[in-house]
C-alpha cells in the first residue's frame, strides 16, 4: 500500500483565557484569540513491513521517526517525550476504532517549526498524525482527530486551545471552551497575508508552567477574559484585525507575560529592527503565546506587506542571533 502524507497548520494563540475546571477534558480548553498559519506538521503514513510489541503497553506498534525544524532527526534517547505523545495517538485512535489489531502503522514526521515557543507544535502534530493513521487504515470518522487530540492535550496539560482554533483556520475568535465542535466554539475569518515568525533559539516555555501555576492563571485569565469580552462585541471578520492587535499587546502586558525578561528583550529587539527598517507603518510584532516568540504582522489586512520586506526583516533579527521564517496565515478549514 502507498503511504499517505497528511498536513496540519500551525496555531499561534495572541491572548487567552484558561478553563480547566469541568473534569471533562472535553469541556476544557480556552477562550482566546489568534492565527494559523501555512507552516505546521507534516506526517508520512505507511502499514508497517515490521511491527513491534511497545514494552510500555504491550501492543503492536509501528515505528516513529521525528525530524526537527532544523531538519535533524530526533533521537528517541534525548525526546522521549516527543516520541511517547505520536504513540499515545496512535494508541487512543486503535482504542476508539474497530480496526485489525496485527497491523501497525509507521509515521514519518516533520515539524516545519520549532517546538515550546508558541506556536501549537503538539496540537498540529496529533491532528496530522491521526488524520494519517484514518487515511491510511480507511477509518471515516468525522471529528476523530479534534476530539482525540484536544483531550490528549488536556491530559499532558500540553495545550488549552489550539486544537479548537486549528478546527477552524483562519484568523480565529474562541468563544467557549472545550473539543471542536462541541462544546468548544469558535468563530474565523479569512486573510491573505504572509506574517514573520521570530524565536529565541536559547528560550522555550512549556505551557503546563503557566496553565497549572495559580498566581499565572489569575493574571493571564484576568487579561484575557477582559479582551475576549470586547472582541466578541459585533461580527467577527476582516474588519476586527487592527483590533485584534491592540488586545494581544495589550493583553500581553495586562497579563504579566510581557514583563518576563526574555519576552520583553525579543518584543524590544524585534520593534527595533522593524523601527529601523522603515516599516513601522505597516507592520507590527505581537508576542506568541506562550513561547519566547513573536509575530512581525501586517497593521492593515487590506495592504498585506510584500515577503520580500518581511526576509529583509527576518535576515536582520537573525545578525542579532534570533531565528525567523516567513509564512502564510493559513486557510479556513472547509
């Protein structure tokens, strides 16, 4: 049998409110702000030649191969826990369908950007890999992927939202918590733009430090109940953009996150280069959550800036020895 390839976008989430208190991981999650963009995780699918029986559970297992962002391969030995999440997946999904337990699948998979800075990394790598195992055992089930990955999410305390942004595409508007498409909701518009991914290749931040500490889940639900509030005023389209990026800067500092040091050093070095290349007119950096990152944004939807302009701009924060790529902000989900 050929192998299949399936494709997720990436989520980057600008502010954010956390609900983890039903003890349903369905019902938990967040409400928040954001936007996917074109770079995410791609999985290769194929029947294994060779299956093996995982110590850990003692089952049939298929064979998982990981490339980072930097195209190295993954050593099992020093991510182990990158490993362990793809063959959870792949567990939970053998466990909600009716499938041949002798076969095995193997899963090849590359992640286009980097990991804990942000940018939805685990969320957008179970959604593939378990669209890749449905397509390559022909198991329709509409929903499974959603469902499946946002409780997995809950459970590592790995992600609050970004399966139910991911459900939509777009630039999107979470107005209640929990698994897509119920009882979690959201809403999204479409936008033509490329946008700057900027990180730190020294700093990353595990979302369970701040979704499981008291004193950041006031702070950081606080700011971003307040911003959902305004933002789900009147319809949510095109028109809301510039809005949107008043609240992310001005939930980033509401929330104390952008009073962290290394957050605060890339957002400066960041506004500065974009200062010092003419462009403060029309783009803008707003921080990622929760990483140690930020996005280089257009200020006007309507006039997106040229990808030239935005690698101009990338290629200056790298001379200082930040990382950049330029992508796309993805398509609504169909």
């Amino acid at each position: 049998m050929n192998p299949v390839s399936v494709h997720c976008p990436a989520h980057i989430t600008l502010l954010f409110s956390i609900h983890d208190a039903d003890s349903r991981p369905s019902h938990q999650g967040s409400r928040g702000a954001g936007f996917c963009v074109e770079s995410g995780v791609r999985v290769e699918a194929r029947i294994s030649e060779r299956s093996f029986i995982d110590d850990h559970r003692g089952e049939v297992a298929g064979r998982v191969r990981i490339w980072d962002s930097d195209g190295a391969l993954l050593h099992i030995e020093e991510e182990l826990a990158s490993y362990r999440m793809y063959s959870d997946i792949a567990s939970l999904f053998r466990q909600s369908v009716s499938i041949d337990e002798s076969e095995s699948v193997d899963l090849d998979i590359w992640l286009e950007l980097p990991r804990s800075q942000g940018f939805g990394m685990s969320a957008a790598g179970l959604i593939a890999a378990i669209d890749a195992h449905a397509e390559i055992m022909k198991i329709d089930e509409v929903d499974i992927a959603w469902r499946l990955s946002h409780d997995y999410e809950r459970a590592k305390s790995t992600g609050l939202g970004d399966v139910l942004a991911l459900s939509a595409g777009g630039v999107e508007l979470r107005l209640e918590p929990g698994a897509p498409p119920s009882p979690g909701s959201v809403v999204a518009f479409a936008a033509e733009a490329p946008v700057l991914l900027v990180w730190s290749p020294d700093e990353g931040r595990h979302t369970s430090g701040y979704i499981d500490s008291p004193d950041w889940r006031d702070r950081i639900s606080g700011a971003g109940e307040a911003a959902v509030a305004r933002l789900r005023e009147g319809e949510w389209n095109a028109a809301r953009w510039s809005e949107l990026l008043v609240e992310s800067r001005r939930f980033a500092e509401a929330s104390g996150l952008l009073a962290e040091p290394e957050r605060k050093a890339l957002l400066q070095e960041v506004d500065s280069v974009i200062g010092a290349s003419g462009d403060s007119d029309s783009l803008c950096a707003c921080l990622c959550m929760l990483g140690v990152s930020a996005a280089v944004l257009p200020r006007s939807l309507e006039r997106p800036v040229d990808e030239a302009v935005l690698d101009e701009v990338g290629e200056s924060l790298r001379s200082l020895g930040m990382c950049a790529k330029v992508t796309r902000i993805a398509a609504l989900q169909s």
